[in-house]
C-alpha cells in the first residue's frame, strides 16, 4: 500500500484509531520512516518506510491483530483532530450549543461516502419491483438518489440501474483515469487527479494541474491532450447546431441531415435527454436562449431547493413503547 507523504499514513492512522477506540501511539516518526504500536501487551503495529528515489511512502509493515480493549482516553483525540472534523458543521451552526457538540463528538467519525441500495415489491395491479439508491446529505439525514421501476428484481436490472447511478455521479472521471493509470502508474498523480476532479473553480484546477506538471510533466501533457480534445469536442459540435423557430413553443434544432424538435410549452425533446433527467439539455437550451429566457425556469422542480426543503417539512411523530401498548389479549408473537 503506497501513501503520497507520511502525514496521510498518519491521518489515516488517526482515523482508525479514533473510530475503533484503539490506544495507538507513534513511536518513531521522522522524515524515512514511521512506526506505529498500540498499548502494551498488543500485537497491533504498523511500519512506513520513504521509498528511495521517489516521493512516495510504502507501507512495509502491518499487524492488525489487536489483543487489547478500548481505549477511552484515547491518545490519538486531540483538539486538532476534533476541530477538523467539527469545522464544517460549526460554520453552518455558528450559535450551536456545547451540548449539541459533545453528542457530534460522542458519535461515530470518520464515516465512509456509502450509497445504499434496496428493492421491494410494489403492491399494486401491475406489480414490479422498486429499486432504490439513498446516502446521506450534510444535514445528516438519509435523501434518495435515484428510483427505478422495474418488472422483476434480477442481476440484469441491478446492473443495468448501477451503471445508470454511476453515469449519473460522474463514473467518467474514473474511466479517464484508469486510461491515465496505463501510462503513468504513480500515487501522486493519482492524488492530483483526483483533487483536480474535484476542483470547482478554474484557478485551483490549474494550481493543481501545474503541480502535476512538475512532478511529472508526461502525465501532465497526457491528461491536457485529452481533457483539451473532449472539450474541443463539444464546442465545436455544438457551435454547428441551430435553433430554428417552428411556431408557438415549438422548434427544430438542426446541424446538417440531423435535427431534434423542442417543445418547451410540453418540456419534451425528441433526443429524451430533457425527458429522462428533468435538466434541459443543450438542444433546449439553445431554443431557450432564442427566447431570451432564464435555462432554470425549464428545469425539473426535483432540482429547487424550494423541494428540497419540502421533503423534511413534515415531521415524524413519536410513539409510545411497548410497555405503553394496551394488551389485545392475543397470543405473543
């Protein structure tokens, strides 16, 4: 297992120690190499070592076995630990109470991006099966990703309704990289990549692109060739189409023998891109534009925070437990 610098080996340390309450400690930590044990008698240690002529961490060593019990003064829970995790949610909540800190604190960190996913059957006269995706959003709460009716619940259909997801949450990005991964092969690129896939503005793409570049400048001319011909791509294809009024709401966009008609009073395209996903695509946006009209007006509601906020608007009672219930008399399940 490779590591880009010993300060991610040692994040990651903290983590697991943190998460599974284990009492581990650094008992040497300098610029080659970093050892880790946990509290005497335990069998648990782990050994990084700097790799020569690369900048690159190997991890050499690793005992998982644990023999001791949880820590509950755990060494690794230090205040800069804690306030990097509670950052983000303090800022939302600048007036949130000590209290409220403490149960964050007291749960589990360190939590996974995990999706997910179920079916069920639909009791209705046309039966079939309910697939669904859900994760959980920044408010902690538990918000669907997708939804898809399908007549049975098979391998096919599961597979058939992940590629879809994973269209959807940007799968191309990892195909991309995987092609990237052929030629140059190393952690630090692939760091790069992914940091620069995550980007949301354009001066930290190319930060991080130049930082790419003087590590290694082959990787960096690799990816810029076909990031550069993918968008050359698109500007040039769709700088050939024409929106051209038919009457009402209606238009025919044309490139050549090739044309899709737009009906913005219905919201349907005849490429169904609009249909399926409810976010006008570029056919409509260019007869939208010829309107002079705002792209987000034609945009499903699925996508307003106005819907957003309506899914948690209602609340969810509580109940009384069993020791309330009023005995029916019946036998015991």
């Amino acid at each position: 297992m490779l590591f880009t610098s010993a300060r991610q080996f040692k994040e990651a340390i903290t983590e697991y120690a943190v998460k599974g309450g284990w009492g581990v400690k650094f008992v040497r930590n300098d610029k080659v190499r970093v050892r880790v044990k946990c509290q005497p008698p335990c069998k648990f240690t782990a050994y990084l070592a700097k790799l020569p002529r690369e900048m690159s961490w190997q991890l050499k060593t690793l005992d998982m076995e644990h023999t001791c019990t949880r820590n509950y003064k755990n060494p690794r829970c230090f205040a800069k630990f804690l306030a990097k995790k509670l950052m983000k949610k303090v800022r939302r909540q600048p007036d949130i109470k000590l209290r409220d800190i403490q149960e964050v604190v007291h749960e589990k960190v360190g939590c996974r991006p995990i999706i997910g996913l179920d079916a069920c059957h639909l009791k209705t006269k046309i039966g079939g099966q309910l697939m669904v995706a859900v994760a959980r959003d920044p408010n902690e709460e538990y918000f669907h990703l997708a939804i898809v009716v399908v007549e049975v619940e098979t391998k096919g259909s599961w597979i058939w309704f992940i590629n879809l997801l994973l269209a959807d949450i940007g799968d191309e990005k990892r195909h991309l990289y995987n092609n990237l991964r052929k030629q140059d092969p190393g952690i630090m690129i692939r760091e790069l990549f992914w940091k620069a896939a995550k980007a949301t503005y354009a001066h930290e793409f190319e930060r991080i692109m130049n930082e790419m570049k003087d590590i290694d400048e082959g990787a960096y001319n690799w990816l810029k060739r076909h990031t550069i011909t993918e968008l050359h791509r698109e500007k040039v294809g769709s700088g050939r189409w024409l929106a051209c009024w038919a009457f009402d709401t209606k238009f025919e966009v044309k490139n050549g023998l090739q044309s899709f008609i737009v009906d913005l009073a219905k919201g349907v395209c005849s490429c169904r891109i609009w249909d399926i996903t409810g976010i006008p695509c570029y056919y409509v946006v260019l007869c939208i534009f010829f309107n002079r009209e705002q792209a987000e007006k034609y945009t499903n509601a699925y996508y307003q925070a106005s819907t957003y906020k309506a899914c948690y608007e209602d609340t969810i009672d509580p109940f009384n437990g069993a020791n309330m219930w009023t005995p029916t008399g019946l036998p015991s399940m």
